[in-house]
C-alpha cells in the first residue's frame, strides 16, 4: 500500500543519504593521501637535489619521516573504511 511504499523510499533515500557521506569521505582521504604523497615526492626532491647544509638536511629528513608516517597511518586508516 501507499504507507509501506512511502517507507520503503524513506528507508531507501535514508541508505544513499549514508552511502554519499561514506564516498565523500573517501574522496576527502583519497584526496588527503595524495597531497600528502605529492608533498612527501617533493621532500624526497629537494634531498636529491639541494646540497643543503646538514642542518638544513636534517631538518628536511626528520619532516619527511613525519609526512611518511602520517601517510602510512591515512593508508591504514582508508583500508580500515575499505573493510
């Protein structure tokens, strides 16, 4: 009847409602891992090719070792979405 049907589309526009909101946060951490490969790629850059003083080597190190564990937890985290 019109009662059940008129629950059905609520329950129905209630699912794609939530499946929306879990692809937008997807397409956030997709698209936060990527900055964060991209800055990680131009860390890695700037190493090869400066002959930076070892102080400011040090220092370039030390934030790309933080920018890789902060991928590698994001890259946990969307597997963890992804289960």
């Amino acid at each position: 009847d019109l009662a059940d049907m008129k629950l059905r589309a609520s329950a129905y526009e209630g699912k794609i409602a939530e499946l929306e909101s879990l692809l937008n946060q997807e397409r956030h951490a997709r698209e936060s891992l990527q900055k964060s490969q991209d800055k990680l790629a131009e860390m890695n850059r700037k190493l090869r090719e400066t002959e930076a003083s070892v102080e400011e080597r040090n220092r370039l190190v030390a934030e790309r070792d933080r920018v890789q564990r902060e991928v590698e937890t994001q890259k946990v985290a969307m597997a963890a979405m992804e289960a």
